[in-house]
C-alpha cells in the first residue's frame, strides 16, 4: 500500500495544478493554438502568421492579445514590425508534445 502525500506535498502538487489549468485554459482555443504551433516554427511577424494561419487581422490581434497577455508568448518591435514567439521552455514543450500526437499529417510527418 502506498503511502498518502505529506500535506506539504499535496499544497505543492494543487499550487502546480493551478497552474497547469490556467494555461491549458488559454491553450483550449482553436485560433490560440493555431498561432502557437505555427510559432513553435520560430518567430514571425504579424503578417507572416495572418498568411500562414488564415486569420483575419482582428482576431489575430485579439488572439495574439490574449497569449501576450496570459505570458505564453513575448514580442520584439523591429521598426515598423512587432514579432511575436514562444515565451518559455515550457510553452516550447507542451507544443511539441501535442504537435508529436496530433500535427503530423498536417506538418508532412508521421503522427
């Protein structure tokens, strides 16, 4: 029989929980997760991904919007451009994972 998890334990796994469902939250959108896996391709500028994803210009903005806001991706402004990519090594992983599981038709690979 195993042993229950110390209190401090479970305190840390419901804090990492939280977490977790605060992101997969922003993650469960269509057009979010469109945008995230074309930027797990690297940077792009807002042009790049409104021609890449098939987004109109003002839901690419209120998504894009949306992942900036919620720390999912970062920007840089390069003149008149601002480019968006992935915010964080986590962010990359969780990309990875469902793009293994469920983007490789789409992306010419096995799924």
């Amino acid at each position: 029989m195993q042993t229950p998890l110390s209190h401090a334990a479970l305190d840390s796994l419901r804090q990492s929980a939280t977490k977790c469902c605060a992101l997969l939250k922003v993650m469960a959108h269509e057009d979010r997760l469109l945008l995230l896996c074309q930027l797990s391709e690297g940077e792009y500028n807002v042009g790049e991904l409104e021609a890449a994803v098939g987004l109109r210009q003002p839901n690419l903005s209120q998504q894009l919007g949306v992942l900036r806001d919620e720390g999912l991706v970062v920007t840089r402004r390069e003149g008149k451009y601002m480019y968006y990519r992935l915010a964080s090594a986590e962010v990359v992983s969780i990309m990875e994972t469902l793009s293994k599981l469920y983007c490789g038709d789409a992306k010419g690979r096995p799924a």
